[in-house]
C-alpha cells in the first residue's frame, strides 16, 4: 500500500450533524479514501487516503450533496497524541551547567529541564491556504439572506404567501397553486434526498421530508404540505445562523492577528502583509498596535496588554529576549521584534487549528448517539409506515387520516435535533476554553475531564514559578541593604538562575549596584572580586566556613531557612560576614486558591516532584497539599498507575517536558508552564496561562458541558415523544411536527450556545 495522505476540504452549508454523516458516508464509499472526519462547526472535513484517490471526484460527491466544497491542500500528518518519554527526556537528570558554574548550593535536580527538547520537532508544515488567511468566505460567512438556503427560503415564503393569494381570489385553482408553491421549496430538498440515497444514505431528513411532502400531496393536503416545506427552510436557515454563531467564535480569535506589518530592512522601515513576514525578520511594533506575529523583543521596552489571547487582565513589562505573541496589543512604547514563527504557524493560528481538529474528534456520547441515530429513523419510517396500514386495514378507519397521521410521524422522526445536541455543546465548549487559553484536544477530553476524582501535579514550573526568587536577607556584621548591593556587584553578568534572582530583588529594592574588578567564579565554591578596594566572596555556607568563624547561632539561622527548603549564600567582605540570602522557587501567587478549587469540588490533589524532600515539604505544607518526592520520571509514572489501581480517574498536570510518560499514563495529561509548543504537542489538554486556578476551570467547564448536552438529549427526545402522542391521538397535525423537530433543533442550539456566553 503506498502512503497515505491527509487532504483539507472546505465545506459550506453543512449546519447540523446529519450534514456531515450524510457527507461522511458518501465519501468512505470513494475508492482510495482510508477515513474521513467531518466538522460541522469548522465547517471542514479531513480525507485520509491513498496515492491513487481522486480529490477532485470527491469534491464532486460532495458537491452533488448540495454543498458547496473547495479544497484547502494537504492538512499535517495526525499528530501523534503523546510523546515518547526519550523524545522530550534528556539522558540523564545531573544539569552540567550546576557543575560548571560558581555556586554550589546544593543543587538538585529539578523538575525545570531546557524546554527546548522536542519544542518543534513536531512542528506541522501547513501550506498557506490551509492556514485562516487563506478561507474563503463562502454563503456561511455572509448575510443570511445572501446563501442560497437563504434565497431558497425566501422564495419558498413568497410562492407559499402567493398561493394564498390567488387560493383566495379563484378558489377553484387553489390546489394546483399550493402544488406549485410547495415545489418551489420541494424541488432541492428532493434532489439533495436522491443524491443522499445513491451515496449511501437512503433515510436522509430530505428523504422523509420528501415522502411527507408527495404523501401529503396525495391525499390533497396541498396547503399544509407547502407551508411544512417552507417551515423546514426555515429551521434549515435558522440551524445555519447557529452553526455560524459557533465557528465565528473560534474565527474571531484569528480576527485578532493585524494583517500588515512594519518590517525593518536595510535601517528603513515598510508596510508588508504579516502574512509574508519569514521566521528572522525584524518588525517594528509601535506603541497601541497590536503585534503582528510571534516573536522575541530585540530592542525596547514596554507593558504588553495579552488579554485578547491569553486573558491575562493585568499588562505584562517585556524586555530584550522576552517573547511576545501575535494579536497582543504593545502599550507605551515602540518594540522591535525578531519573528519567531510564521504566520501560519504563530500561537493562534495553531490554537484555532487545534481546536479545529478538536471538534472534528468526536466525544463518546456522539459516536453513542450517532450509532442510535442510524437505527432511530428506520425505525420511525417503520413504525409512521404501520400506523398508516394497521388502523385502516385492521380497524377499517379512514384512510386518508391515517396517512396523514403517518406523514407526521416521519416527520417527527428526524433525528437532527438529537444528532447536534452533543457536538454543538462540544463545539461552543471548545471555542469558550480557547479564548479562556484552556485547550483541549477533542470531545473525548472534554467528557473526561469532568470525570477526574484526582488529579497529580508537578511542582517546578507548575505550583510554582520556576524560577528561584530572595525570600530573605539576613544582617550579620553589615545591613541587609548593604548584604544584597554588594551581592548583586558579585553577579552582575551572570546568567545563572540564583544570580538572576540576587539581581532582580536589587533592581526590585532599587539598589545602586557598584563596579567590579577581578571578578572570578572558584569551582563548586562560589564567586570573588574586588569591590571598592575589598575582596568579596558569596558562596555556599560550607565555602564560607573555610573563610571566617560562624557563630552557633547564625548557623541555627542558616538550618532553619534550609528547613523551609531555601538555598543560602553567604556574602563575606575581607574577613567580614555581612549576611545571608535566602533563595527559594517560590508558588505562584494563585496555587492555594487554585488547589482550594479542585479540592472543593471532592478531587484528591497530590504533588509529584523530583525535588529534593525538603524543598518540596515545605512548599507542601504553605499549599495544603500530600507531596510525593524525590521522584524520576518513571516513578511518577507509576505512581498514576497506583492512584489509577485505586478506582481513582487521574489527571496529570505538569510541564509536557521531563514528565511526558505521566502524561501519557493519566486518564487527561494537562500541560502547563512548559510554553506552548511543547504543550500543545504534547498532552490531551493544555493551560497557556499557566495559572493553577485553571485546572478547576476545566473541570467546571466540562462538567457544564456534559450537563447541557443531556439537557439537549432530553429536550429533543422529550418534544418528540410529546409530539408523537399528540399526531397518534389526531390532536397535532403535520404543522407541529415539522416545529418539533427543527423548532428542537433550534432550541438545542441555542442551549449549546449559552456555553460561549461564559468565556471571561
């Protein structure tokens, strides 16, 4: 067998589940076509197939479904769902660069690896046209009335109120006037009905509405038929409008991206598309613009505003190297910024792709309902075709009523409403997490998410910031002012994560930081110079000691902060001891609150780190929280499979780098802190704002999502049931049936809808 392919299709006027089984079934018929997925809301279907398919035959089927199809080339390879753990793993846990540098603060190995491994190696090449610019804006995308479902329901409307008119004037031709009226409306239905039947759907809801509408025709009930065409139209339209709703949603996200650029060539600047920017490109972002692509900062600085892409309501400060996002707006003052990613390929359109594919992934419940749907409408053709022949030839009851009676029941048989209510609640569900930066990858975590009873957590990057911060510093012989400015003189120009924070809390406190000479790092040691005229060393407490004398007390200190798990440096000037600072990754300021959430709503939390006891007791204890230590990747693997042998449903949170095989073992692996690439890639769900709060937001979000697909379930079998009491006890005729099924739709919809409401 030779390759296997997978090709985008672009697909209009599809706007209920029934569409897309229909569409679904003609093209696995096609030769060559190895699956086929098809998305309502995106509005798109995905070919999986061989070297010899033919994609413009396929096209064509579609086509003569009656939608119109436009190809979008070759969508990426399936990614695949997990990551080795040897892909995104380094070969051991030892960092070298603890050992080459100058502190030696008892380093351990954190859960924090270089979070390049692995960051594209997976990276999708998408052609242009398959990104968002290129679409094109077919009849879902403009007014209403402009789509030819549109046009035809207008039409239908004029011929039905025509016939009235002339019903009313020359009474004798009434029928033939409801006759010509009703064709109007009819005639496409029934084309679309053949064509559904030759691919393979033979009780398509054209079908029945087809046989309802010849039926009613039959026994001369010519005005209720035309007026039954026309108020399927309209359900029709009406099930559009509310299918657009939910994929503009999404849409707009893409909307957020400007479509030019000022990019930087030869000292000049000029306007480009954003679209043309190559990866390396340097753009100028001036102050209330919104960035064009995705980028890291090469000169300037300024408070970004990324609420429109990851929520985030407080303005955030970036610098040189800091990265910066396509559609975030720059505040207060001009940026150049190097091009990171291309435009198909920055972090939205990669979210609205990923959602995308999300919502072609189906959830449990609608391959349930899907597979019930099947037997449902012959079912109903079957029972509508005995309540049609029993009563008349068993009873002797009057014919005419009692096809009547049948034509209604077909028509209450159309398992539209059904068919949506779960992929319509996935689908606004799905865009309402993405604009919240909650992703989620398919229907399937979507359900399970809301199953969890426990969930595990990493702790570097994930509970905390990933970064060690001052927490204290201790005045011995000198003032703590004086401790931190010369300890900041010792580091400055250090790209260590410990000098790092010394330098950040004397910029914090404003401190003048004097000159240096002579500055060496002594191996394992610590660091040595010359600042104004002293010798100065910082270093570990052990490096210290070999220096000057330290009082039993100032050891207590020093043993009471290692206690709370805090790395100490000491700083000695001549053979002085100054002080000491304390240094610890501290939680992110909303972890209580975020676990406090999950536990509240009955999961067990539990802590998985690599760090060492200490550190992670006392991190556990300030969170409330059971922790587990000490740990390797493996052993955080089985540790999910413990609490899975437990009867618990586990999901993993942690970075998507060093613990990609707990990931894989959880019930839902939850990405975070590990920057996008890496967790888009990687899990079944990713949190891109890194606030622990939103783990308890997907879960809520999921359990509200379950909650209103069987509020749809129930309100579409519910109407139906009612209305098939009422057509057998000749209270309701075909009017109300065909309102109970495209009025349950809508209804459904509509309830689906709510969830978008709640995307703050």
């Amino acid at each position: 067998m030779g390759t296997s392919h997978n090709t985008r299709f672009k697909i209009d006027g599809m706007d209920c589940a029934s569409c897309a089984s229909k569409i679904d079934t003609a093209v696995r018929r096609m030769p060559g076509v190895e699956d086929v997925s098809v998305s309502v809301t995106a509005g798109t279907m995905t070919v999986t197939h061989g070297d010899a398919s033919d994609l413009d035959a396929i096209g064509k089927k579609v086509s003569g479904l009656g939608y119109a199809t436009k190809r979008l080339g070759d969508a990426k390879a399936k990614q695949p769902q997990k990551v080795a753990a040897e892909h995104v793993h380094g070969p051991n846990c030892s960092h070298n660069h603890h050992d080459q540098h100058h502190h030696d603060h008892g380093h351990h190995c954190h859960d924090d690896h270089d979070h390049s491994h692995g960051a594209s190696a997976t990276a999708p090449v998408i052609r242009e046209e398959d990104t968002l610019h290129g679409h094109d804006h077919g009849v879902s995308d403009g007014p209403w009335w402009r789509s030819r479902k549109g046009r035809l329901t207008i039409m239908a409307g004029l011929a039905l109120v025509l016939a009235y008119g002339i019903g009313h004037l020359f009474p004798s031709i009434q029928l033939y006037a409801f006759t010509a009226a009703m064709l109007v409306g009819l005639f496409p239905i029934a084309r679309r009905a053949i064509m559904a039947a030759f691919a393979g759907t033979p009780f398509s809801i054209e079908m029945l509405m087809t046989i309802a509408a010849v039926g009613a025709l039959i026994i001369n009930a010519t005005e209720e038929a035309a007026a039954v065409v026309f108020l399927f139209l309209v359900g029709e339209l009406l099930e559009g409008v509310a299918a657009g709703k939910a994929r503009a949603s999404i849409k707009s996200l893409s909307a957020l991206v400007p479509k030019t650029a000022l990019l930087e060539e030869n000292g000049k600047t000029r306007e480009v598309p954003a679209e043309s920017l190559d990866v390396g490109s340097v753009i100028l972002v001036r102050p209330g613009d919104r960035i064009s692509a995705d980028g890291t900062v090469v000169s300037g600085e300024s408070a970004i505003d990324e609420a429109p892409v990851t929520g985030e309501s407080v303005p955030v400060r970036k610098g040189v190297d800091d990265t910066v996002f396509a559609g975030t707006v720059n505040g207060d003052a001009a940026l150049r910024v190097r091009v990171t990613a291309a435009a198909q390929d920055n972090t939205i359109a990669r979210v609205v792709r990923l959602v995308e594919e999300a919502q072609e992934s189906k959830a449990p419940t609608e391959r349930f309902i899907d597979r019930f749907s099947k037997y449902y409408t012959p079912g109903v053709v079957v029972v509508a075709a005995l309540v049609t022949v029993l009563p008349p030839l068993l009873l002797g009851a009057d014919w005419s009523e009692w096809i009547y009676k049948g034509l209604a029941i077909l028509l209450i048989g159309c398992p539209c409403a059904l068919v949506i209510s779960t992929p319509a609640a996935i689908a606004a569900s799905l865009s309402s997490g993405a604009r919240r930066g909650l992703l989620m990858k398919g229907g399937a975590v979507l359900e399970g998410l809301g199953k969890l009873t426990a969930v595990a957590l990493d702790k570097t990057g994930t509970l905390t910031e990933g970064k060690p911060k001052v927490t204290d510093v201790l005045a011995f012989e000198k003032t703590a002012a004086e401790t931190l400015r010369l300890a900041a003189a010792l580091e400055t120009g250090s790209s260590h994560p410990l000098a790092l924070a010394i330098l950040a809390k004397a910029e914090e406190d404003g401190v003048e930081i004097p000159s240096v000479t002579d500055a060496k790092a002594l191996g394992g040691k610590g660091v040595a110079a010359t600042v104004e005229g002293t010798d100065v060393f910082l270093g570990s407490p052990n490096a210290a000691a070999e220096r000057v004398t330290i009082s039993q007390e100032r050891l207590d200190a020093i043993a009471a902060l290692n206690d709370q798990g805090k790395t100490v440096s000491l700083l000695i000037a001549g053979d002085v001891l100054c002080g000491a600072i304390a240094m610890r990754d501290e939680p992110r300021a909303d972890a209580v609150a975020g676990l406090k959430a999950l536990t509240d709503s009955g999961i067990k939390v539990v802590m998985l780190t690599g760090d060492n006891k200490r550190t992670a007791t006392a991190i556990g204890a300030q969170l409330g929280i059971d922790v587990r230590a000490e740990l390797l990747p493996q052993d955080k693997q089985r540790i999910v499979g413990e609490l899975q042998k437990q009867g618990y449903i586990v999901g993993k949170v942690g970075d998507g780098i060093n613990d990609a095989p707990a990931l894989a073992a959880a019930n839902v692996g939850i990405a975070m802190g590990g920057g996008t690439d890496v967790a888009l890639e990687t899990a079944d769900a990713a949190i891109l704002h890194s606030r622990v709060g939103d783990v308890a937001q997907m879960v809520s979000l999921s359990q509200r999502t379950m909650r209103n697909i069987f509020q749809n379930i129930a309100m579409s079998l519910g109407l139906k049931a009612v209305f098939l009491v009422t057509t057998i006890a000749g209270i309701t005729g075909l009017w109300p049936a065909i309102l109970a099924d495209t009025g349950a739709t809508v209804l459904v919809t509509l309830n689906a809808l709510r969830l978008l409401k709640i995307s703050k």
